[in-house]
C-alpha cells in the first residue's frame, strides 16, 4: 500500500485524492502556511528549503517522482518549510485528516509511511554528515562517492551545480574551483552534468 499509488489505497483516501501541476518556480507551500495536506510527487522535482534568519539557504530534501513529503503535518499545524518547484512537476495530495483516520485502522499503510520516514532519516544522516565536513574538498569529494550507485562510478545530476552548491553549504564559485582541481588531479572526468571517479570507492 503506497501513497504514491492511488489505487492500491483504501476507498476513503482514492476518494480523497486531488492533482495539481506545478509551474517552475512556483511555491506550493510555504513555511508557517496552514499544514492542510500531504503530497506525493508524481512528475518532476521539489526542493523543500528554509532560510536561516540572515537570509542562507538551508536544502532540507530534493523531491523526486514517487516521494512524498510533508507527512510531518500529521502532528503540526503548520508547514516546517518552503516547498519550492525546481522543473514542471505534478503532485498528488491527501488531506491530512483524512490520512490520519485511514493510519489508525491499517498498519499496512502506517508501515509504509514509517518506511518512508526511514528512508528520509537515513538522508538527513547523510547530508548532515557532508556538512559537518570544513574542507570543502572534502566534503564535495564525499558528497560524489555518497552520489554514485553500488558498483557504478558514473553520476548524471539532474540539478544544475549551483542548485548542488546550496545543498552542500558552499558558494557556487567555490564547488567549481574544486571540481576543475578534481579534474587536474585526475580524481574525476567531466562533461557536463556527467562526472566519471577515477578513484575506487571505499
């Protein structure tokens, strides 16, 4: 049972399913709005972000097709931050009372949820982790071997490096000056938004 799958969910929350297309740039929600609902991401991309009192950019999640995101308002009132559309994306939303009254009554989809939370936390860990890192060497070269698959030494972003800079806590100047010593030192290759490892992973 799935969220992002309308149909394999009971009556109550396919009844209580709604769409919406989003536009690029456009903010679905935003922190401090009345928390009304839960999303699941069908097409495109959302990053949820807040700003720091001195106005810096802090990346929470990168929304991907088939994440949902938000599930945090069963149990606030308001949104914990800025829902902001990186490309045309769609998204699927439930009311939150809704999906709370089908939690109390099947574990199948409460286990699906506390699933997904696992999946977040294990995130969270490790962006936290990378930002924990001074060098910012360091922690963009950890940030790539985080970002290639088991086995594979390829990565293709789907985000422009200056979207990457601000999830790492870096300047755009600064990621790209590493990048070109990267490539100096023969650690990676490049080609766009294609980066090869030429180191093995441990």
């Amino acid at each position: 049972m799935d969220l992002s799958v309308p149909n394999s969910l009971p009556s109550q929350l396919r009844d209580g399913a709604n769409y919406q297309n989003l536009v690029a740039g456009q903010v679905l929600f935003h922190h401090r709005d009345p928390a009304k609902y839960i999303f699941v991401l069908e097409v495109g991309r959302i990053r949820l972000v807040r700003y720091t009192c001195e106005g810096n950019l802090v990346v929470f999640q990168i929304v991907r097709p088939f994440e949902s995101f938000a599930e945090s308002t069963l149990f606030t009132e308001i949104y914990q931050c800025n829902a902001i559309v990186e490309v045309p994306s769609r998204v699927i939303y439930y009311p939150k009372t809704v999906v709370w009254e089908v939690l109390q009554n099947n574990s199948d989809l409460a286990l699906s949820l506390l699933q997904r939370f696992d999946r977040k936390s294990q995130s969270l860990k490790k962006l936290l982790e990378l930002r924990s890192i001074r060098s910012a060497r360091d922690r963009l070269l950890q940030y790539l071997l985080f970002s290639t698959s088991p086995g594979e030494t390829s990565i293709t972003f789907d985000r422009s490096y200056k979207d990457i800079a601000n999830e790492l806590g870096l300047s755009s100047e600064t990621l790209y000056r590493n990048l070109s010593e990267f490539e100096k030192s023969g650690i990676i290759s490049r080609k766009g938004r294609e980066i090869e490892l030429l180191i093995p992973k441990t």
